[in-house]
C-alpha cells in the first residue's frame, strides 16, 4: 500500500514524501505540482498529453487545474516522491519575475545539480522538521528555478495569455460557483449544465476547453481540498468526513481518497502537520 513518510502544510500549500506502489486516477490540483524522484523504483507521470519518467534525471511540473496520473511502479520496492504543491497567489506574492501566475511552460524538468541538492535540502527537512522556518524559502527556491527552466524550454505563449483564455465564458464562472457552493451534495451534471442555460454535450466540451478538465474532475478535486482540509483542522472521524461528502460509506470515501491524493485519508491525518 502507498504510504505518506512525512506532509507539511504551511503558507506555501504542501510538500510531502510519498512511497507509492500503485498508480492513481487522472486527477488535478489547483495548485502548482512538482514531482520530484527520491529513491526506489523509477515511475511514469502522464501530465495532460505527455508521459514522462520520474528519475534521476527528470521531475514532472504541473500547472494549476492539469490533468495527470502517476502510472504504478513494483509493488516490491515502491517509489519514493518529493512531491510539492504550491498555491499560485504565494508563489506571484513572493516573485518578482513571474508573469502572473504560477503555470509551467514545460512538463518535463531536467533534474540538474541545483535542483538535486534542493531535492536533497527538502527531503531532509522533510523527515526531520526541527528547522520548519526554512521551509518556505526553500520551496520557492525550488519553485521558482522549475519555473524559470519551463519557461526556458518552452515555445508557447507566456502564462498570462494561457490564463486569460480561463474563466473567460460566464457559463463556466458559474458553473464553478455552482460546485464550490455545493460540492458535499449530490451533483447530476444534467442538472448543472441545465442550470447554466447549455446542453450536457455542450456544458462539457466548453468547460473542458476553458478549463482543461472535465466538470466531474474538478467536482472531485473540490471534494478531495476539502477532506484534506478536515483531516488536518479537525477531530471528525474518517466516516463523518466521508458522509459529510456524501460518501455512503467509509470504504468508498477511503478508495476515492487513495486514488486522488495517493494514500488513505488516516494515514495522510497521522503523518500530516502544519505551521
């Protein structure tokens, strides 16, 4: 089973170390995310259209609201990840070079000297978090060197282009309120599509155009922030925080969590800690 060795949360999101042993479903984030290989097995990440290898010599980013999956390794000897998810606002708040948002130009990040001794730097503070003031600027001198090498390798258009074709169709806005409002409650995307004046096939080709994601995927994204957040902030059992979702029971809450965060909701509680 996949297992959490160490997650902190703070101002900047969250980083974790992670064995994983078996993949999990595509999902998304709406934070930027770094996969970075540790030790173990080698794996596959699949980000939007491209499938790339986590190794000693590559790392995945991700942009905000993109799709991607971790394709499974031996069960035998699982892959250890740093993997980091940082919130666009703190990432603009604290660099004077970006161009609006945090979005990667490039997938694929060539793991160099710098970037493995940050790797290095990070793991250790990971597993032994006496100095947890570092924390933070260590992440977004990981950042921001992932950033800038993206951007680098790639020929698209800059960040700031990429994310005023989002959110531009006021149909999508409100659909997005319409799920942020109502996420713990049974959702028929009929229903949802009717609500902002469009046809099911038509709701969902737009979205995913805007947005890059299915509504169903951004609906299960809203719900797994959320039990990441009561897991973290509160006493609730398991259960009532899968009822709460409107999870019939704690194993279906348990298998929906694992497949989108990567591990069991108990065991993301007992290894998880904030600043």
């Amino acid at each position: 089973m996949s297992e959490a060795v160490a997650v902190h949360h703070g101002a900047f999101g969250r980083a974790a170390l992670y064995e994983l042993d078996r993949p999990f479903v595509t999902h998304a984030h709406r934070e930027g995310h770094l996969i970075f290989y540790v030790d173990g097995s080698r794996a596959k990440v699949q980000v939007g259209d491209t499938l790339m290898r986590i190794d000693d010599a590559h790392a995945a980013a991700v942009s905000p609201w993109e799709p991607h999956n971790f394709d499974g390794v031996a069960c035998d000897n699982p892959c250890l990840c740093l993997v980091m998810y940082i919130k666009p606002m703190w990432f603009l708040e604290n660099c004077k070079t970006a161009q609006g948002v945090l979005d990667f130009g490039h997938p694929v990040v060539k793991v160099n000297d710098e970037i493995r001794l940050w790797i290095l730097r990070l793991t250790s503070l990971l597993l032994e978090p006496e100095d947890t003031e570092a924390m933070d600027g260590y992440l977004f001198e990981m950042t921001r060197i992932c950033y800038d090498q993206s951007w680098a390798r790639s020929k698209s258009s800059t960040p700031l282009v990429r994310l005023k074709s989002r959110f531009s169709d006021f149909r999508v806005r409100r659909s997005l309120r319409l799920m942020q409002e109502n996420f713990a409650e049974e959702m028929q995307m009929d229903d949802l599509a009717r609500k902002v004046g469009l046809s099911r096939p038509h709701f969902f080709k737009l979205f995913k155009r805007q947005m890059g994601i299915t509504p169903n995927l951004f609906l299960n994204t809203l719900r797994a922030e959320h039990a990441i957040s009561e897991l973290l902030t509160t006493e609730k059992t398991v259960t009532d925080i899968g009822h709460d979702l409107g999870f019939s029971s704690q194993a279906s809450f348990t298998r929906f969590f694992a497949s989108n965060v990567g591990i069991p909701p108990s065991e993301y509680r007992r290894v998880a800690h904030k600043t």
